[in-house]
C-alpha cells in the first residue's frame, strides 16, 4: 500500500493552530481586551483576517446593573428601626367587672365582649336573678373571659356533680387556667380541696333559667299573681272572649332595645315610641293584672283572653284599665312609659299560650332583625 506524507509545513501550520484555540482563553482572561462594562455592547474586533486564518470576535459584555453602595442602598426596601414591642394578645381567663353604662342592655353588653347574652346572666346570678331587665347605670357585672357560667362554691359540692348539672366535664373545670386548680392537689373529685364561696368559672357550661315570673294568671285564680307585685287582681271574673288574632298593641311598629330572645330569658320584644303613646288590646279579653310589677317591669298589665292566650303590658305611664274589667281589640288600655328597669320608654309586649312563651313575630306582622 502506497502512503502519502503531508508536507512538513502544513503539519506545522496544523499544530500552530491547536495550540492558539487551546491558549486563547487563558489569554483573555489574563489581558482582557475590554473596558468596564459601560451597559453598551463592546466593540467587535474587526482586523481583516487572513484566508484560512481563524478569527476569534468578542461576546458582547452583558448589560448589567449598577452595583454600587448608593444605587445598592436606594434599590433596597428600606427598614426603619421601631423601638416599640408589639406584644400579641393573649387569651384571657380571669373576671373582670363591667360598669353599667346608660342605654346598655345585657344583648349590647356581649357584644362588646364577644359573648353570648346568656352568659352575662349566667356570670351575675345574685345581681341580676336571670332578668335582663335588673341592669341599671353605674351597676357592677361579672364579665367571664369564655361563654359559660360562673358558678359558685358551696360547702358539700363534688365536681362530679357540679359538671354534670352544667353539662361540661371535670376536665373541663380543672384544665380551666383561671380556675387555678391542679387535677395532682384537687383530691377526692367528690369532696375535693376548693373553699367554699370560691367563683368557679365553667367554660361551655349552661343551665335552665331561673323563673322569676309568676304562674299564667287565670281569669279564674287571678290570685296566683302575687308574686308579680301590688297589681294582683284579687277576685275571679268572667267576660270578653279573645277571637284569636291579634294587632299591634302600639302606634309604632318598631322594635327598640331588647329582641325576642328565649335565650337570653327575653321573651318578650320591646316596641319603641314616645312616651305617653297609645297602648292597645291586642285581643278581646279580662284584665287580670293591673299595677306596679316587682320584677322590674314597672307598670304593668295582663290580659286573659279566655281562649290559652295571655297578653302583658309593660314598663306603661299609666295604666288605663282595672281589674277585672272586660277590653275588646283595639281598646285604649295605658300609655307608653319608661317605669321599672328601663332605658327609655317602650311597650314591653309578651304573649304566652297555656303557659308557654310564644314568639310575637308568629302571630304579628313583624319583620323579625
């Protein structure tokens, strides 16, 4: 087989070249060929090249941003120094007491504390009896840090029965913080280690309400009223027959301070007006009661409508009517006042069926808020 040389010059040329595109970059890096970036392309070199001869053309640089201490400082989200701790909130777990203030109702009053109206009830058993119309201005209440009960001790309670009554457990009670109770010193949980008179705070719990309304008043047994107040009618009396139906007992039709609200015992829906406006029968019937109220009600009237239902009037001016006395639909029976617990004046109007509280808003036109 024949072999074929290359020339010495054309094998030396070959060499040159490898060894130029190999040094190349260390001599770029070492002796670079560029200004500092100015954020404009740099210039392309431009030397005719030989025929055959291998040109190397600069990248252009990148266009880059202006790195310096001041740009870096004017590009930066700012922080300013503050000197004040902002301490979180924290749950709360103690009572606190709460002042009274003019035009408050126990419905404001939970609102301003995030609770439920039954708890402010239930925190303040001896001062308000579970009557949402006891509260007055500059009185003190218990504010719970929870919604529940605020019961208190008594000699011979168990915590076993106490968490049963108001529907928690006694892991409910003990783990409590503000209770300060620790389940390894409490002892036996049906005698345990609490001193009598201590305010045991029942975070959850709930209980009935206390009544402190007087039996339904039967036209037959109006008597059974005494514990309402000095307006009990005395002797019995037949008459006027309800037909069922009832109309608005006021000039106005809205509502002012308390809503029907079973839950906070209210069962009842205040109408608002001026005082000394009309009072009306809201149904045929037997006026049984007719006089001051001792459960804060102020002026007060029944009727019986001889049918299950009773109406009740109260916080009147002036009671226009008497016991014993026959009213018909419609019929003039007081004026709009502001006696007993009352922020200002209004018709307290209840309706009850059999002794059962019923809702205003089933059997009148109202829009209930």
């Amino acid at each position: 087989m024949k072999l074929f040389k290359k020339p010495a010059g054309q094998v030396l040329a070959t060499a040159i070249i490898c060894l130029a595109m190999v040094g190349l970059p260390w001599i770029f890096q070492a002796y670079p060929f560029q200004k500092q970036s100015t954020g404009q392309p740099a210039h392309e070199l431009t030397e005719t090249p030989a025929p055959g001869e291998m040109v190397y053309t600069a990248t252009p640089a990148a266009d880059l941003p202006d790195y310096s201490a001041r740009k870096i400082q004017a590009l930066g989200i700012p922080r300013l120094a503050d000197m004040h701790t902002t301490i979180p909130d924290r749950p709360a777990f103690e009572v606190i007491e709460y002042t009274v203030e003019k035009g408050d109702s126990i419905f404001e009053i939970a609102e301003k504390f995030g609770l439920k109206p039954s708890t402010i009830l239930w925190g303040n058993l001896t001062r308000l009896g579970d009557n949402p119309h006891m509260i007055y201005p500059d009185q003190k209440l218990n504010i719970l840090p929870v919604n529940g009960v605020l019961y208190e001790w008594h000699e011979g309670d168990g915590l076993n029965g106490v968490a049963k009554v108001l529907g928690v457990t006694v892991e409910d009670i003990i783990n409590f913080p503000g209770n300060h109770l620790d389940a390894n010193t409490v002892g036996n949980l049906a005698n345990p280690n609490i001193k009598p008179g201590t305010q045991i705070i029942v975070p959850g719990g709930y209980r009935n309400f206390i009544t402190w309304s007087a039996p339904t008043i039967s036209r037959f047994n109006p008597g059974a009223a005494r514990l309402y107040g000095p307006g009990a009618c005395e002797k019995p009396s037949d008459g006027a027959v309800g037909i069922g139906s009832f109309v608005f007992p006021t000039v106005n039709h809205w509502l002012s301070g308390f809503d029907y609200a079973p839950e906070a015992n209210h069962a009842a829906v205040d109408f608002g007006g001026a005082l000394g406006n009309a009072i009306y029968a809201a149904d045929n019937g037997v006026i049984v009661y007719a006089g001051w109220n001792d459960h804060g009600y102020g002026n007060v009237t029944v009727i019986d409508h001889g049918n299950g239902y009773q109406t009740l009037y109260a916080h009147q001016d002036v009671i226009k009517v008497g016991c014993g006395q026959s009213v018909y639909q419609g019929d003039l029976i007081g004026l709009l006042g502001s006696t007993g617990r009352s922020s200002g004046p209004h018709l307290n109007f209840e309706i009850s069926y059999n002794s059962a509280r019923v809702n205003p808003y089933s059997v009148l036109a109202i829009e209930q808020r």
